[in-house]
C-alpha cells in the first residue's frame, strides 16, 4: 500500500486475455463435460456393485476422488466376484479411465500459449516431484487432437454403460437400484 491505498488502484486494473480461440475452448468444455459423464458411470457401477440403495451408491462415490473410486470398484468387484473374465475386461476398463484421467489432469491443470498457427495452441506443464524434479512440458493442440481425445473419453463412458448392463444381465449387480433392500 502507498498513501493508504491498495497499489493495484494506483495502478488501475488489468485485465489479461488468454490465447485461446473459441472454438478450442469448446473442445476444453467438451473434455470436461465428457470426463464427468465418465466418472458417472463409474459411480454408477460402484452403487450396483456396493448392492444398496442408489443413494447410497452415490453418498460413498461422492466422497472419492478419481482414483480412489476407480480402486474402490475394482476392490469390491473382486471381492464379489473374484478373479474372473468380467474382472479382466473390468481391470483394462479402469486402467483405461486411469491414462485418461491423468490426460485430463494434465490438461486441466496446463497453462496455454499461443500455438504455431491460429488454429493451435501451447499446452504447457511444470511439475516439480521428489523424484524428478523440476519438470517442464508443452505440446501443441488443434481442434483434431482435442476432438479425438473428447470422443475418447465418450466411447470409454459407453463402454462403461454397457459393462454394466452386461453384469445387470448376469446377476451380478442389483437390477433396481431405487429399491431399498435393507
């Protein structure tokens, strides 16, 4: 403060604009708004496969983050189930969800420079890790690359949606998950 006034007063305020062209920052919502259809049917399925009401289901998986919900499932599958088929093709699901979550977050958690052309632009990442250390990463985005990871994360949500109902037709999760069983 100078002269009992915040110095961004003195100085007036600024108001910085990002390099980012409308139509990439649609293809960033659209990853956004896919990964959260994503981890709802991963939620999904841990509410059949925790075997109560559906609220219940969805107070546990609320509560976890990406990871511990993709563990979480992949736990109580095997304990209900054991080591099976549904449980290898279960397994290659989530660790699917688990490269694409870390995409995402990477992403997410980017800062974005101008690209080579006005069709992309820079994603860039610094990390710094006990194990690494100082980390810096970019690569560039266009509207192809974000359309291909978006539909993706679309295809991995319906994969999803069909595993579930697969294991629904085999009796290995509640059909009616509205039902209060207890």
């Amino acid at each position: 403060m100078r002269h009992g006034r915040p110095v961004a007063l003195l100085l007036g305020m600024v108001r910085l604009q990002h390099p980012v062209p409308p139509k990439l920052l649609a293809q960033l919502g659209d990853m956004t708004v896919s990964f959260a259809l994503l981890e709802n049917q991963i939620q999904s399925l841990l509410g059949a496969l925790i075997r109560e009401h559906q609220r219940v289901g969805q107070i546990v998986s609320s509560q976890l983050s990406f990871a511990k919900l993709r563990a979480t499932v992949i736990s109580l599958y095997l304990d209900r189930h054991g080591d099976d088929d549904d449980f290898k093709a279960l397994r290659e699901l989530i660790n699917r969800a688990g490269k694409i979550e870390e995409e995402r977050n990477r992403l997410t958690h980017s800062i974005w420079g101008a690209g080579d052309n006005s069709d992309s632009i820079t994603q860039m990442k610094l990390t710094c890790r006990e194990k690494r250390g100082y980390h810096f990463e970019s690569a560039t985005w266009d509207e192809r690359k974000f359309i291909a990871l978006n539909e993706s994360i679309k295809e991995l949500a319906g994969t999803f949606s069909q595993f579930h109902i697969g294991l629904l037709q085999k009796g290995k999760l509640i059909n009616n998950p509205g039902a209060k069983i207890w």
